[in-house]
C-alpha cells in the first residue's frame, strides 16, 4: 500500500511540474493583441473624436477643429492618446501630426504586444461658426391659441394686426434691426458662444411688446427673446439649441432654423423663406377667450420665430 501512494505522489509531482502558469503568458502579454485608440484629442479640438475600428489593421478617426485658433494645420498637437492595455502608438501625446494636404488627413499606427499593427487614418475637419455674421430682421410670426383641435389656435405675423399694438414702438420697430454674432471661444463642455449686438436699426426703435386691447398686457416676457443691444450667446451643438442672456443675466433658449415649411397641426403651418430664429413659448389655456387675439397672442401663445436673412 505504501508503494502504492508513492507511486501516485510522483505521478502528481510530475504532472503539476509540466502545467504552465495560466498567468505567465499574461504578464508576458502573448495573448494580448489589442491595438486600439481609445481616445484621443488634439489642441483646439471641438467636441468628441469619432474614433471606428474598420477591421484587425484599420481604423478611422474623425475631429472637428476651431479653425479661428489655428493658424497651421500642418503641426496640429495631440494633447491626450489613451491606447489599449499594453498598446504602443507610432505618434505620442505632445507630438504632432501635420494634416496640412488635400484631404487634411494623418495617419497613425498603433502595435499590440504581439506586434500585431493597426494603421489609423485620421482626418480633421475644419470648424466654422455658423451663426457669426449679422442678419435683417424681415418678420415676427407667432402659432398660439387655446383648443387647436377646435381650430382656436392660428399662425399669425405680429404686423397683420397692426391695431393690437403701439404705432410706433409696436412689433414693427423690429422690421428694420439686424442682429450680428461674433464669436468669442468655446466653453470647456465645447459650446461656442459670443457677443450678439442687436442694432435698433433706422428709426432707433426696438418693439416694445404691449397688447394695447382691452386689458393692456405687457407681452415682453413671450416676445422680447434676443436682448436689445449688446448680449451673450451660447450654441450647443449636441441639442442645436442657443441660449441668450440679457445684460440683468436672465437667458432665453431658441434654435435657428432654415428655409422650410413647419406642420403645426390641424390644416396650420408656417413657411420660412430663409432662415428664422425660433422660440417655444408657455402660454396657459384659456377657454373662456379661446378665438380671440387676447387669447392667441397674451394667453396662450405656442411658438414665435423672429424671420431673418443673412446679410
């Protein structure tokens, strides 16, 4: 019995002696043959890289750059490169890459532990600030009105009913302003934002929004969206929407939108001829005044757009 059991502990000796440890070939990396940019992010740099793994020896990145701080695009500096575990990449952080060429585009290679490679191309695509410039405003167009399925709510320019407002500082002291963007910078979330200068334009006017029917209601909270003269914008790429503050730091929030036609339901639309900065509006209800302009424009307004042209 005894010879027995000592045949059976050299049997097992010698078996653990020839099982390799699972975990020297992971400190060796031998099984190890990722080669991924998994993220990375140049000076000047707007928003997020796109970065896509096309197959095991490709892959595309894709970034947009503020073209207003960048002079050379033919040193634009990575200042972040996180690689997968164990990866090494042909170009460091610190470095730069010169995207100064017909297609403004770079490469970078990227090795695995097992020396497995994967080439990226990256391209870079010039950022330009669409809303700088200054534009004419040409109309003021409001959607509201209690019980739309009753047919109570209209699309109405402010001016067809010019009776409802002051003669001179009406909606009409708007038709001849122009607002004008400057771009300042980028906020750290990648915003852009800047200065928008809203000119009073010849007569030196802006509208002061009072429904001057019975009961006079001042309206300037709903129609008073851009501020009048000197004021802050900010544009959000990710949601499209641009928020305005006011020298007394209170904002408003709108979008701008193309040239296009709008459903707004019930056989009512509204047509933009070329472009138009556009507001949602939080009216309230109101049964008891429903068809008429005091409910439409006072009540229960639902929508605004200030029509501009780019000049």
């Amino acid at each position: 019995m005894k010879k027995i059991t000592y045949i059976l502990a050299i049997v097992i000796v010698s078996m653990t002696s020839c099982v390799q440890d699972p975990w020297d070939d992971v400190e060796e990396s031998g099984w190890n043959n990722e080669r991924s940019v998994l993220d990375i992010q140049f000076e000047n740099q707007v928003g997020t890289a796109s970065i896509e793994r096309v197959n095991t020896e490709t892959g595309n990145i894709e970034f947009t750059i503020n073209t207003y701080a960048v002079e050379d695009f033919s040193a634009i500096k990575i200042m972040k490169l996180t690689l997968s575990y164990g990866g090494e990449s042909s170009v460091e952080a610190g470095q730069t890459l010169n995207f100064d060429n017909a297609s403004n585009s770079a490469t970078l290679m990227v090795s695995s532990p097992t020396g497995k490679t994967r080439e990226y191309t990256i391209t870079v695509d010039p950022f330009e600030e669409t809303l700088v410039g200054t534009y004419a405003i040409t109309n003021v167009v409001v959607y509201g009105g209690t019980g739309p399925e009753y047919g109570g709510a209209s699309v109405i320019p402010m001016m067809n009913k010019p009776w409802l407002w002051d003669e001179t500082n009406g909606p009409s002291a708007e038709l001849d302003n122009t607002l004008t963007f400057e771009f300042g910078g980028f906020t750290e979330e990648g915003n852009t934002y800047g200065t928008v200068i809203n000119n009073a334009g010849d007569d030196g006017l802006y509208a002061d929004f009072i429904f001057t029917r019975d009961p006079v209601t001042d309206v300037n909270n709903f129609y008073r969206k851009i501020p009048t003269g000197e004021g802050q914008w900010e544009r959000n790429y990710t949601t499209g929407n641009i928020n305005f503050t006011f020298s007394d730091g209170s904002t408003t929030t709108g979008t701008l939108i193309g040239a296009g036609t709008e459903d707004m339901g019930y056989d009512k639309s509204k047509t933009t001829e070329n472009q138009a900065f556009v507001f949602s509006l939080s009216g309230t209800d109101d049964w008891d005044n429903i068809y008429s302009d005091y409910d439409k424009f006072v009540r229960r307004p639902r929508r605004y757009w200030i029509d501009v042209t780019k000049q």
